[in-house]
C-alpha cells in the first residue's frame, strides 16, 4: 500500500502545527503536509517557527516554494535535521505573489528547472524529494505538456507526483478564482498513471466524499483531500478503517473535543494564545444539533484569556442546563 494513498493538502495560512495535530486525532494514517514554506523564510527567517512539529503529526511532510537549487538543497538538509518524512516541491501555487518569486505554477515553463532543484536535493538527504503541480498553465489545454512535464522531473529522480487536475491561470484569476474555474480533468491524471505506471501518482483537485476517493484509488495511487478535509473534519475519522483497514483514533467526536481541549490547555501553558489553535477545529459538530451554538461559543473574543478546559466544562454545563430546561 502506497504511503500517499490517503493524504491532506498543504494549505497556506491553514495546516500549521495546531491543524495537524488536531487532525491526527480523527486519522493516523493519512499523510500531512505543512503550509508552503519558502526557502527564504528558512534560510533567513525563524526557523524553529516554520518546522518545529510534534511526533504525533508523523508522518508529516514539508512543502517547499523556491527554485534555486542550492537553497533547495539546503533546505531540504533542515527537514532532514527536523525529522520529516518527505520533502515536496510547489509548482502547482498561481499567486501573483508567489510568482514573483518565481517559484510555484509558473515553474511548469521551467522543467529544466525543477529538475535541477529535484536532483539538488535528492544529493542532498535521503528523503523522498515529491513534486506537487498542475496539468497546464494558462491557456495550454494540452495533455502531452503534463506529459512531458512529468517525464523530465522523473528523469531527474522525482518518484511522487501530486498532481491537482487543473490548469493554473497565472494571469487573470485570483488564487481562490484557480481552484474553481478552471475545469477539472482528473482523466488526465489517470492517464498519467498509465504512461508512468512506475511511478506514484497522487490526484487532487475537487474530490470531496469517500466514494469519489475510492474510485480515483482504483486509477491512481494515492488521493489528496484540500478544503474539504479541512471544513469537515469529521470525514477523516473514518479514514483509516475504510482506506487503510486499521481502526482510527477517534472513537467518538466527544473524544476528540477533549483530547483537543487537552492539546489547547497546553498551548496556553506555554505562553502561546490558543484561539490562533482552535480555529482549525470548528467543524468538528457540523452537521450535529448544537454545532452553530458550539462554533459561536468557542470564537468568542471575550473568552480569548480564559482556560479552554475551563471553558470547555462552562459551555457543557450550560449545554445540560439549556437541555433540562427544554424538557
């Protein structure tokens, strides 16, 4: 079984450390990537601040954006020094920003380019070195160009593509615009599976129930879940029964809430405000009775200073007085 059969998208200003832990309290077994960090901000920023991580968000891969292969390398030596899993490449962001920074989408122009970072850091450690990317740039509505694409970064080593099935429109869509617009073609991605059949294939790109990531797993590799994951996170609790036959984490979401509650108490300890940490866990009732109540209790401003175990235990007494009152 492929360790990226099941994996979480790496979503910028969303998968930081709180979100990864709180998701391996619904799965162990799928795959989690950090936010797309820069090589920049690694090499001169904080670096304990973009890589620390916990040992339960194994196994847990940092994304990298950036193009020169030296910074790439070295970069790719802090994971390793981290404890990472996996290294991965951005070429699939569109952001005005990011390609400015010439990096991200726009690389896809560049194969000789990515390939060079890839064989940088394959020299460099012994992780796997994966490439996470779109099926064209702009108007190129043409799947040879993925093709090619692949092809060349494989021959510099790359064995992992993540691939989200759909262009990346560098020039007049906003970031959000790319993740909607353009049209999904997720049988291209099966198809690269079958010119590359040697390599590990990963689809991403608009996949939201169980069923759909099953019928792409009997296409591809592995399946990456984005927003979807994220704003229904009780759908990963089920994760590890259905796709990898083992039993998950969560035996309950009450059993969630309070492991999560445990975790937030602990970041308070240590000095650091734990609304920041809680907004990743809001869909957690959704779709239960009580969820808005729930949601609105917890992103309260006013109980920003307070002990979440404490608040945990006042918003479950208030929940049982509210109960005995309506009966």
């Amino acid at each position: 079984m492929s360790p990226w059969r099941l994996s979480v998208a790496p979503m910028l200003d969303w998968t930081d450390r709180h979100c990864r832990h709180f998701h391996r309290l619904l799965t162990r077994r799928t795959r989690l990537y950090t936010e797309m960090v820069t090589t920049g901000a690694l090499l001169h920023g904080d670096q304990s601040r973009h890589l620390d991580f916990g040992e339960i968000e194994h196994p847990v891969a940092l994304q990298l954006g950036g193009s020169e292969p030296a910074d790439l390398a070295a970069c790719a030596r802090l994971a390793a020094k981290w404890g990472y899993d996996e290294v991965n490449l951005n070429c699939g962001c569109p952001s005005e920003r990011v390609q400015r920074g010439a990096f991200g989408a726009c690389l896809m122009a560049e194969p000789a380019t990515v390939a060079d970072g890839v064989r940088a850091m394959r020299d460099a450690v012994d992780l796997p070195i994966t490439v996470k990317h779109r099926i064209g740039i702009d108007r190129i509505e043409s799947y040879d160009f993925v093709r090619d694409f692949v092809g060349q970064i494989a021959e510099a080593g790359c064995e992992v593509f993540i691939v989200h099935a759909r262009n990346a429109w560098l020039k007049g869509l906003s970031p959000k615009e790319n993740r909607e617009i353009p049209p999904l073609r997720h049988e291209w991605v099966w198809q690269l599976k079958r010119d590359f059949p040697a390599l590990t294939i990963v689809i991403n790109g608009g996949i939201r129930d169980d069923d759909e990531i099953a019928r792409h797993l009997a296409h591809v590799d592995g399946v990456m879940v984005g927003r979807q994951a994220y704003h229904e996170p009780w759908q990963m609790a089920g994760w590890d029964a259905r796709f990898f036959g083992e039993p998950g984490p969560a035996a309950s979401r009450e059993a969630v809430e309070s492991a999560w509650i445990e975790y937030l108490d602990g970041v308070q300890t240590g000095g650091r405000p734990w609304p920041t940490a809680m907004r990743h866990a809001l869909g957690l009732w959704n779709g239960q009775r009580g969820a808005r109540v729930w949601r609105q209790f917890w992103s309260d401003h006013r109980h920003r200073e307070a002990r979440p175990s404490e608040l945990a235990r006042r918003f479950h007494d208030l929940a049982r007085q509210a109960g005995s009152a309506s009966n």
